[in-house]
C-alpha cells in the first residue's frame, strides 16, 4: 500500500475541458484554497476538448509523472455531471486522483499499479451548497483541498466494490511488415501524437515509412531540425510515443487531421 504524508506545500494539478473563457477553473481554486492556502496550484491543461474523455485520459497520463510523489491530479472532463456515475479519490502508483469515475484514468490505469480507490459519499468533504452541475466545485474541488491537509483516503468515502470504469481503445494492430495505431492528442503546435511506442517498431528506422491517407514520410528523425522548414518529419516526442510533425508548421491542419484518425507504420522484411 503507497503512504502518503502530507508535506508543507502539497501540490494539487487540474486538468479539465472548462477553457479558461469563463470562471469555473477560478471557482474550483478558490474552494481548494479556502480550505487549504497553503497549496499549490497547477494547471495542467484546460483546453481537453469539450466530452473528449478518452484524449483527456492520454494528456492526463502524459502529465502526472513530472509531478512530486504524493501531488494530488484534479481531473473534471464530465459529460455525465449531476448524474448518478460515481466520483472518486484513488492511490495509483506514486500520485493521488480525484476525478469522476467515468474512464478519465484508462491510460494511467494501464500503466500504473493501483493501491486504493474510494467513492467519494462521505458529504463531510463536500462544499456546504452542492449544485447538481458543478461536481468540480462541489466536491472534487474541496475533497482534494482536505486530502492535501493530510485526511486519509478512507475517510473520504467507502472502498470501491467495482473495478475502475475504463474506456474501450483501439489498441495498435501489428501485421508481419506493418504497425497500426492512432492519433490520441495534437497540441498547440500541430504535432499529431500517436499512441505507438518506439518498442514497438524494428530496429531498422531508415527503413520505416509512415503513412496517414495519402500522406506519408519516410525514416524517423531525433529532432525537428534533422528536417528543412516546412518539411514533414516523424520523431519521438516528450510523451515518449510517435509524433507527426511540420517543421515550424502545423501537421494537424496541413494533414486535416484529428484524435482517432488512423496511422500506419511500414517496413520492408518479413519480421513480426
């Protein structure tokens, strides 16, 4: 079981489909730190976009390891808010996550060992006037803001009877010379970020041809120069996955391109 102790300056992250238009993300820090002023405060991204749970999972996993042990991740990307899905605190791995139960920790579930889950029914927690469609101020907001001042998880709720809700994904596909996956996230620069790992390819990168419709480019480059501007080029990226990119340009709109769409790596040989 992880231990977790409070330290002097918790950290409490947000990652949410709000934008930053309107004054909800304001609203939820403003509860955590009316309970809480010593936290600190971080905004991962609020810029998932609108009901996209399953792009929101991938940014969150990408996320959370550059963060202490012990940093609490805030995750509100919630079709389902003031329905009857559960919300929920959870210990995953080295890191702490209070999100609705909704499939927000798919990735991370994956890839990390999970110690304890709770439902988070106990009202002590919870903000004093509850509305039924604001769950992020409600009551994520001010359970994480009491678990940062050291409460412990089971206080916050009773154990989970039921397994963590996760997504259905399209897992990459191999075939003998081929590799199928899928474009999970596209940031601000344009770079389409795919769900295939380096691992998963032959050794033989100059061999490698990538392909998206009619677009394809050939080899995989270490960094955004090994390219002449406006040239296309695949590399790994930060998430440590494969990235589509342009040069000083946007692969997302040259390519027309967006979350699900499909990628194809080719090789020659008859390995796999």
């Amino acid at each position: 079981m992880a231990s977790f102790q409070p330290s002097l300056r918790p950290c409490i992250t947000f990652l949410t489909d709000f934008g930053t238009r309107d004054t909800y993300v304001a609203q939820m820090k403003g509860v955590v730190l009316g309970i809480n002023p010593e936290v600190q405060l971080v905004d991962l991204t609020h810029e998932i976009p609108p009901q996209q749970i399953l792009r929101g999972a991938f940014v969150w996993n990408d996320s959370v390891t550059a963060f202490p042990a012990g940093t609490i991740h805030v995750g509100v990307v919630d079709p389902g808010d003031g329905s009857d899905r559960k919300l929920v605190a959870a210990e995953i791995g080295e890191h702490r996550f209070v999100c609705p139960d909704n499939g927000l920790l798919t990735v991370i579930l994956q890839n990390t060992k999970l110690h304890r889950a709770v439902s988070l029914d106990n009202h002590k927690w919870w903000r004093k006037s509850a509305s039924n469609t604001f769950h992020g101020r409600e009551i994520l907001a001010p359970v994480a803001a009491h678990w940062s001042l050291g409460v412990d998880l089971a206080e916050l709720g009773p154990p989970l009877t039921t397994s963590l809700a996760t997504l259905p994904m399209a897992s990459t596909r191999r075939g003998q010379t081929s590799l199928t996956g899928q474009i999970v996230d596209i940031d601000r620069f344009g770079n389409l970020v795919t769900d295939i790992e380096p691992i998963q390819l032959p050794p033989d990168a100059q061999s490698l041809r990538f392909e998206i419709g009619s677009f394809h480019v050939s080899g995989l480059s270490t960094c955004y120069v090994d390219v002449d501007e406006g040239e296309p080029l695949v590399l790994i990226g930060s998430s440590g996955r494969l990235e589509i990119s342009i040069r000083n340009g946007s692969a997302a709109e040259e390519l027309q391109a967006d979350f699900g769409r499909r990628i194809v790596a080719r090789w020659e040989g008859t390995g796999g």
